[in-house]
C-alpha cells in the first residue's frame, strides 16, 4: 500500500513526543530530522520537504505549543495540520457545469491509466451523482484504446463514442457534443491520446480539443508509481494546456506517496480522484485531511462509513436486525453477511481506517488471510438449505460430505459450527443489552470467524 514507509517513519517518530510533557528546541529539531528523512525516503519533492519542515518546526516551538497542557500531542496536531496543508487542505469536488452537459478532458501520457479511469470515473458520476454519463474515444493513435473503452462501456453499461481512427480527434469530439445534446447526457469525458513523452504535436492536439469544448475540468491522469517523474509531467501538462485537478492511479500498490504529497505543491493544482484498485468502482474522491489521518495512524472513520453505506443494502440490515432481535439468524444470513463486507474492500485496508489499529500488538503489520473467507463460504454452500437453517442436524456423516464437497477438513466445519453457535450467544446477550437501552449494532461477530 501507499505511504507504508512514510507512515511506519511518521508514527514512530511522533510517538516519541507525542506523550511529552515538555517540548524543547532541541525535541523539535530532533524529530524534524527525522521527518524530513522519511519524506525524503517516500520520494517527496526536496523543494517541498523543505517548505513543509520550515513550517512545522516554526510552529511547534511557538507558543501554540508552548502554553499547551498537552505540547507533544499539540505537535503531532500541527504536522497533520500541514501535512493535510500540504495535500491541499480540503477535497476539491468536481465543478459541474450549469448548463449541461459538463465535458470532462482526461489527459497524461501514454500507459498513465486514462482510458480505465476514464471508465471508473463514468461509474462513480453514475452512482454518486445520478448523472447521465457519455464516453468519447478521442484516441485515435491506439486503436486499442477504443477497443479498450468500448468494453469498458458495455461492463459498466454506459455509452461510448467512437468513429474510429481515420477522423481527426477534434472532429471526434465535436460530433460527440451533439450526440450528447441529442441523447440528453449531463457528462462528456474525453479519453484523449497519450504519448510516451511530453511533445508539441500531443499539445497541440490537447489544446485544440480544449479550445473547441472549453471544458469544465481538465484531468491530468498519472501513475503514482512514477514517483518525482509524475510531479513533473503534472508540471508540463499544467504549463502547456492547463489543468483543473489531477488523478492519481495506482495508489493502493507499492508506491512510496511521494507524487502525493508533493504534486499540489508544485503545480497548486488539487488531487481529485485516487485509484485504488483494478475494480472498476475502485475510484475514490481524494480527501486530504483522511490521507493525512491514516499516514499518521489516526484512522479515516469517514471513509469507512462511506464505504459501508455503499456496500451494506439498507433493507438487508435491518432485515438483520429483526433476526438477531428473535434469534432467527441462520447461515444463509452470515454468507450474505459476509459478502456484503468483501464488497467494502480488502480487509486489510478497512482495519487501516480504523482509529489506532496500528497500535494494537501484532496489529501494526497485520495481513489479513482473505483465503479463511474463502473456505468459510465454501463450507456453507456445500450445506443444504435445511442444514443451513438448522445447523443442529448437521451429524458426523453430515460433516464428512460437508468437507469433501467444500475442499475443507472436518475441522473446518467443526470450527465454523462451533463459532456460529458463539456467536449466537453473543447476539443473545447483545439483544438484551439492546433492550435495556444500549446502542445497536450491525454486523457483530464477524472477526470471530478469522481468529
């Protein structure tokens, strides 16, 4: 994941002072050091790592800090603070136009990503603004790319405009302006052509296409992975065609942050999107003060109720909860269950949103076997309804064709059996808790299948 380096580095860095009563000079230097090595080592512009260390050390021996009952957590507070600063301070959402339809260029070089982030951010449009979204292939260089989004059209089930590769981009996406006025889309987004490079006839192209549909954004897609590479491409494209926001791909994989943190810098252009998955759902609105949070271990709640909002259907939780409430809650409702909350994301990522994880032993590092899941679900679906609706009649003949047809032992079955009936007790004394005015809770008991 991104920025594991950078967070291990911060947080025990800041760990040292966060529990100090007094905060010296000297502290703060110290620690300082020891940031500006980890944003180093994370690949963070040297221009901005001076900047952001000037600040932070400025702050934290003024008196903000000093007349503080708590000075080593006012500290901690302040490196968030600037380096939520430094991200961009707040989430910039996309400015939609007042007149339909709002065009959307998508632009970078070659291999950056475009053309499946262009489809993504289709998705998202759709699903978080209930807009009408129109897919243009303006890329008539690789006639892969057409190929690629016209599949990526049909998968989302979204519209794709494309008239091949002998008409010139600009023509492509003039024609693609009155099929959007004519079928009533509210969106256009450009999948424009990339190079492997910067050069003037790409620019030219760029500018002419800008020229003609005086978009309402202009998204410059980059790899994260390219680390300082990314932040001056951002700089090229922003000082030759001019830039609304940027997309960050390729986040959730081994990539030092660095482009991150230093990217708004640098060109005072917003990160608007972060790719975090090859789903195509897996594109989410950047939030700087979120990202500042888990670098520093304090968690992202907000993401993580976001992300159950989207995956937990409504009706089924409190379908759920009418279940637990009369102790009717079988096995068919655990593997539903459980699917809903593969649908949040890898678990290891949906622990990392949780404040403070990072300090529970042997949590820190912890990586999460998705396969248990797996063979928890196999295990149900070689059960037969009534097996899954009355566990108790599952025998030691039961067991045994159980275990073969799921690829699992006996023990497996035996240990899955034995918590579900746990957990049941569990409800049980939860729902009388409940009753006695405690608050409710959704989807309890879980973690007690992957001990």
């Amino acid at each position: 994941m991104a920025f594991e380096g950078l967070a291990e580095r911060l947080q025990g860095t800041l760990q040292k002072i966060r529990g100090k009563g007094k905060v010296n000079e000297a502290d703060v230097k110290e620690m300082m050091r020891e940031v500006r090595f980890a944003l180093i080592e994370a690949d963070v512009n040297l221009k901005v790592v001076k900047e952001f260390v000037k600040t932070v050390s400025e702050r934290a021996i003024g008196q903000e800090v000093v007349k503080s009952l708590t000075p080593g957590q006012q500290v901690v507070k302040i490196v968030k603070d600037e380096l939520t600063n430094l991200m961009g301070g707040e989430q910039n959402p996309i400015q939609f136009a007042r007149k339909s339809p709002t065009v959307i260029m998508m632009i970078g070089l070659q291999g950056a990503g475009k053309t499946t982030t262009s489809g993504k951010l289709a998705a998202v449009l759709r699903k978080r603004h209930n807009k009408k979204p129109l897919l243009v292939a303006a890329d008539v260089y690789r006639p892969a790319a057409i190929q690629q989004l016209e599949t990526i059209g049909k998968q989302l089930t979204i519209p794709v405009f494309a008239l091949g590769t002998d008409i010139s981009p600009v023509e492509i996406v003039r024609q693609a302006l009155v099929e959007a006025e004519n079928e009533h889309h509210d969106v256009v987004i450009i999948d424009t052509a990339g190079r492997l490079h910067v050069d003037e006839k790409l620019m030219q192209e760029l500018a002419d296409i800008r020229d003609l549909t005086t978009p309402d954004e202009v998204f410059l897609v980059v790899d994260a992975m390219t680390g300082q590479d990314a932040v001056n491409v951002a700089k090229n494209f922003n000082d030759t065609v001019g830039i609304t926001g940027v997309v960050l791909t390729k986040l959730d994989g081994d990539t030092r942050g660095g482009a991150a943190l230093s990217i708004r810098s640098v060109t005072d252009k917003p990160i608007k999107f972060v790719g975090m998955g090859e789903k195509m759902d897996a594109l989410e609105p950047f939030h700087p003060e979120r990202m500042a949070s888990r670098i520093l271990g304090m968690g992202d709640v907000l993401s993580l109720i976001e992300k159950a909002q989207e995956n937990v259907d409504e009706d089924k939780a409190k379908e759920l909860e009418e279940k637990f409430r009369t102790q009717s809650f079988t096995l068919d409702d655990f593997l539903d269950q459980l699917q809903q909350v593969k649908k949040m994301g890898p678990l290891d990522d949906l622990l990392k949103m949780m404040p403070g994880a990072g300090k529970i032993k042997g949590l820190e590092n912890a990586k999460v076997d998705e396969s248990q899941m797996g063979r928890v679900e196999a295990v149900i679906q070689s059960m037969t309804p009534t097996e899954r609706t009355t566990p108790d009649i599952i025998n030691a003949n039961r067991r045994r064709r159980i275990a073969k047809g799921s690829g699992t032992t006996i023990q497996d079955v035996n240990r899955l059996l034995k918590q579900f009936e746990d957990m049941k007790k569990m409800m049980k004394q939860m729902t009388g808790m409940q009753q006695k005015g405690k608050k409710k809770m959704k989807m309890p008991g879980l973690d007690s299948f992957f001990k």
